[in-house]
C-alpha cells in the first residue's frame, strides 16, 4: 500500500484544526506558527499569484489595534513604545488613522490606548527616539519612523529576556575598595 503524501495530511490536519476558528483566529494562529518555524514568508506554488497568498497567509490584519501590537512586540522602553507607535500609524492602523509622522500628542494618546507606562517628560521622547536613530524630523515636533525604526519594531522585538517596559536601574553602587 502506497504510503499517503505527508504534505496532504498535514494540509488536511491544519485545515481541520482552523476550520472551528474565526478568520481573526486563524490568522494569529497561522502567523504565530510561520514566526515560530522562523518562517517569514510562505513560498507561493506558480499557479497562485503572491500577492494572495502574502494576504491570506502573513496578513498584518490580526493586528487590529496598538494595544495588541505593544503585547506583540513588548517594548521595554518609551523609546521603543514610540517605534512600535510609528510603525503602527505608518503601517497597520485604520486608514482614518493611518499617518506619516507622529508628534507628541500621537505619542500621548496611543501610549494611553496601549496601556503603556506615561513617561515623566513625554516631550522628550520623540527627540530622544529621534537622536537613538529610530526617527527622522520631517518638522517642528513631528517625526517620521526611518528605515532603522521599522527594522527594530519589524525584526528586533520582541528582545530576548524579560517582557515590559523597564524601570531605571536601582543597583546598589559599590566602593572600588575590595576585602573589607
């Protein structure tokens, strides 16, 4: 008896799994395996143009707010935050949300949508971001996410370790004197 086509029972077994899930289900289901097998992109068959399966396969539509992107890439710092928020007007919000740049009041309200720690002096974050390299000025406190912030939301968060943002370091400093 000849052995079945491991690429049509695994087809079959996924199909089976998904078919009870919601179309929103199956995309984060299906996302998360693809970054889980490291997979970035599926490679499409020749008959099926890309593009549909770029859209129906590694779709940014399971990412359908700033809150759910922030728990996604779990940015450890305001600075990050400010990239995530960047990438997130640029690339995934709404149309009628959907913007270029970003100043200190798109700063204000998606951290607060985002339930991401306020940072003390907001104002700074932009620039600071900017002086990082994650942002260029395009004017007088609006901002542009450059190639090097969309590579760090993109392909660098989340960072290896500990989830959250992070709190200023309250490490004991020590004496350079040693053998007391």
């Amino acid at each position: 008896m000849a052995e079945p086509d491991k690429e049509l029972v695994a087809i079959g077994s996924i199909i089976d799994l998904l078919l009870p899930l919601d179309q929103e289900q199956r995309g984060r289901v299906l996302e998360y395996v693809l970054k889980r097998l490291d997979m970035a992109t599926v490679r499409a068959p020749s008959s099926v143009p890309q593009e549909v399966v770029s859209s129906s396969v590694t779709s940014p539509g399971s990412v359908v707010d700033i809150r759910t992107l922030t728990v996604e890439k779990q940015p450890r710092s305001a600075i990050e935050m400010a990239a995530v928020i960047g990438y997130y007007i640029s690339e995934l919000a709404p149309a009628s949300e959907r913007s270029d740049t970003i100043n200190a009041d798109t700063i204000r309200r998606y951290f607060k949508m985002a339930g991401f720690p306020m940072p003390s002096a907001l104002r700074n974050v932009l620039p600071t971001a900017a002086s990082a390299g994650y942002f260029e000025s395009v004017d007088r406190g609006a901002y542009r996410l450059n190639p090097v912030g969309y590579n760090l939301v993109v392909h660098k968060l989340p960072r290896s370790g500990s989830p959250g943002p992070t709190t200023p370091s309250t490490k004991k400093r020590t004496s350079g004197r040693r053998g007391r």
